[in-house]
C-alpha cells in the first residue's frame, strides 16, 4: 500500500455528488447547443507536441505538459485547450463538410501551473465553435449562444464583457520593444506601468496617445463613440457596433460592458473577444472570441469563432437549480434464498426508469441506514421483499410503511 494518499498539485477527486452536479452543467449545456444545430466531436487527450502547439499561443505553449510516448520516443503533450484540436480536425477531416461548421464538445484539458498558483491542472470544459464565415452576424450568435445557454442552468445577472484583439494588435504592432512591457501593464490595468512602458521609446505620439488611454476604455456605449474620435480604431469600433447592433436583437437578460484595453489570449484571438461574467463568481464563467487565423496554422485557411464554457464556475453558482437525482428505491431482501426474485424486482424498476440500489447481502444495520438515508433524500422509499408474495415498501417521506402481494400491485397502487 502506498505510505502517501494525496493526490499532485491542482488535481482534484470529485465525490458522486459533485460529478453528478458536473455531469448535468455539461448535459443542460450540449443540449442547449444541439438545439443551435451544434454537433458534438470529441478529441484525444494528448498529441504530439508538433501538432498541438502549432495552434497554440505563448501564454498556453508555456502551460503544455509534455512527455516521451514510450512506444514511438516521438514528444507528445497533453492538451491544454480544445480549440487548436477542432482547428486541426476541420483542416484535415472537415474540410469538404459545408460551411459554416457549428461544432461542440465537453473535455478535460490539462495545463502546467506554476506550484501555489492555487490554479486547477485539470479543467472541465464544454464549448462551441463556428467555422467558415468571417461576419458580426456570426460572432453575436457565438456570444447569444453562450448567454442563453448559461440562462439554461439557473445563472442570473450576467455581464457580457466585450472588446477587440484586433484594435489591441494593431496598436502593438507599432511598438517596438516596448510591446512586453505595454501588455503587461495592459494585464495588470496599471496606468502608472503603462506610462513607464511607453514613455521614451519610438512609438508615434498617435499611438501613444491611445494606448494610454486604453485602461480608461472602458464602460457603456459612450466608449465606442470616444474611441471613434482616432482614426486608427474606427475600424474595429465599428466592428464592435455591428456585433452589438446584432445581439441586441436576441432580446439577451444581460448588462454590457465594452473593454477595449482588455487581452484576452492575445495570440490566440484576432477579432471580437468577450467574457461572459457574474457578480457571484470571480472568474470568467466563459471566455471566447474570433480566431481567424488558427485554423490557417494547420493548412486550411478558414475563419472561425467560438468560446469555451469554465463548468466549475458555472457551478459555483448554480447548485440550487442543479439538485442530485436521487436513487428512487433501495430492495433489500429479507433472506438469502430471495435473492432471484430480488433481482427480478430491481431490474424490473429499473427497465421502467427508477433508479435502484439492490442489497443483496444486507444486516439489521445496514436496513437502519438505508432508512435514515432515504427519509432525507426525494426517493420513494425502501422496498423489503420479506416472501415472495410479500412486498414491504417504507415511504421515505413520513416512514409510512405499506404491503403488497407482487411487483404488479406495487407498481400500480405503492408509488
């Protein structure tokens, strides 16, 4: 037996309780997309090291996990986000399907963090992306889509968070080596490091002006009509107004805020970003945007736009809506040789769409806890087979206790 039981840094057991609570974020989440026309595909865990990282930008390269395939030596690394793997799939395999793609998925993805970073390793992820249309009618579905899906599992007071990465990479792209520095101040919302960033480096006084004025991009509508006033971002402003103009029309029960000085995975998007958030939770609930340029990496020139769903974070503030499915009975026979029509009985509830827990071998104790279990929890009850011809069945509610001469009667008259 092993001396240490603990599990490595950022991964986690999850009890029944909360795989069940996981499983059904996920299931409400699919069936919402299916209803969009979105199919789902499923993707290996790991890939070669080449493959995987080609699609990848620098913030999720250095988050890779890597390691030898033992039967070929070839680098393989464990994915640490879907998007790359549908890039490659629709390059290689979907290239003849007709466009645009609408596709889903729910995963795990594996990332390296650095250790008392408190960041889970493993993630649950469930998301959509639309592929083969560059158009604001395109991006606001993507973005009504992870609204209304999140409106499906009880989230309330949603915040839709929007900006451009294309606005971003078009300043940066005109600021030397200055660029490092004027993103990290840009992460950190730091005005004074902002300053400091570009102050005395060769950057054109139109550019500097923006780029200091970015932290302060930020708020309603009104932003979009001061960022209007500089030439250099009228296009993606306007971009942004089309979107919006779009999703407006979905009649979506949320607040907008436009942020045109947030990075979001800057090499990884090149067009309308966003986040999807809540008052009730830290983090980023979804995070998503276009990446016109990822799918080109793998060989197929394609543009797309997607999102991806944090589920634990959708948990965190859904519990109430997301109860357990209780088990509806538990059969315990009273003696050994009534094991046969026991299991005729559990079975027989079971192809009518109970659930059943049957405990064939069970004492006076166990019967007691089933009991107290069941009388807590929304099931039926607890189903004694004390004879053949002689169904016990204790209510959970109320502990009434009622008899019954076959499975038949029970059916009709116990539930």
């Amino acid at each position: 037996m092993p001396k240490n039981l603990s599990l490595p840094q950022g991964v986690r057991d999850f009890t029944p309780e909360r795989a069940e609570e996981i499983k059904k974020v996920e299931e409400f989440l699919l069936e919402e997309f299916a209803r969009w026309g979105y199919r789902r595909i499923i993707t290996p865990l790991f890939e070669y090291l080449e493959t995987i990282s080609s699609g990848l930008g620098e913030d999720f390269e250095r988050k890779l996990m890597k390691f030898v395939d033992p039967s070929t030596g070839e680098v393989v690394a464990l994915r640490p986000d879907i998007t790359p793997q549908v890039g490659r799939l629709i390059a290689s395999r979907l290239r003849d399907e007709i466009k645009p793609l609408r596709l889903c998925y729910n995963e795990r993805v594996v990332r390296f963090e650095v250790k008392g970073s408190g960041k889970a390793r493993e993630v649950f992820q469930v998301g959509c992306e639309l592929a083969g249309i560059q158009s604001h009618e395109m991006d606001a579905e993507i973005i009504a889509l992870s609204i209304k899906s999140l409106s499906k599992v009880g989230t309330k007071n949603l915040v839709l968070d929007i900006g451009h990465n294309g606005l971003l990479e078009s300043l940066l792209a005109h600021t030397g080596n200055a660029r490092t520095g004027i993103e990290d101040a840009l992460k950190k919302k730091d005005q004074e490091a902002l300053e400091q960033a570009v102050n005395g480096k060769r950057i054109t006084k139109s550019v500097k002006e923006i780029i200091l004025m970015l932290p302060q991009m930020y708020g309603n509508s009104e932003v979009l009509s001061k960022a209007k006033k500089y030439k250099l971002l009228r296009k993606y402003v306007q971009e942004l107004e089309d979107v919006l103009a779009v999703i407006q029309e979905y009649n979506l029960n949320c607040s907008v805020n436009i942020d045109l000085g947030e990075l979001r995975g800057f090499n990884y998007y090149s067009g309308v970003t966003f986040e999807i958030l809540s008052p009730n939770n830290s983090n980023p609930l979804i995070r998503g945007g276009r990446y016109d340029n990822l799918i080109q990496k793998y060989g197929y020139d394609l543009p797309a736009t997607g999102f991806a769903v944090d589920v634990e974070a959708v948990l965190n503030i859904t519990k109430t809506h997301l109860e357990n499915t209780p088990v509806h009975f538990v059969v315990i026979p009273k003696k050994d040789n009534l094991r046969r029509e026991s299991i005729r009985l559990a079975e027989w509830l079971r192809s009518s769409g109970f659930k059943v827990v049957l405990d064939l071998k069970s004492d006076a104790n166990l019967k007691k806890l089933r009991i107290k279990e069941n009388s807590k929890s929304n099931s039926y009850g607890i189903i004694l087979l004390e004879t053949p011809h002689k169904i016990k069945l204790i209510e959970a509610r109320g502990g009434v206790s009622k008899e019954f001469s076959d499975l038949e009667e029970l059916l009709k008259g116990g539930i």
